[in-house]
C-alpha cells in the first residue's frame, strides 16, 4: 500500500471511531465509547507511523 493511502485509511479508521464515541455518548452505551476510544488510539498510531514512514522515505 503507498504512504498515502495508508494515512488515508489511519483517518479514515479515527472517523469511524469517533463515530462509535459519539454513537456510544448518544445511547449511553460505556461498551461503545470504550470500542470508540480504543480504535481512535489505534488510528492515531495508524496515522503517526504512516507520516513518519513518509517522512523517513524522502529523506
């Protein structure tokens, strides 16, 4: 996958996790929140490894 897809898919993984939060803050569901919280760190690292990989490839 190219560096800039992958930082696609990182936001577009922290999108869906907001929504999951938000769903969660909605219906008060503690469960959905948790899931939302968890995969917005994961598309936050997602998204930082793939920007330093970019980094790294043009220097």
């Amino acid at each position: 996958m190219g560096r800039h897809a992958e930082i696609v898919r990182a936001l577009a993984m922290r999108a869906k996790a907001a929504k999951l939060k938000a769903d969660g803050a909605a219906l008060g569901d503690e469960g959905l929140k948790e899931e939302g919280r968890r995969r917005e760190t994961a598309g936050r690292i997602a998204q930082a490894e793939a920007k330093a990989a970019r980094r790294t490839a043009r220097h």
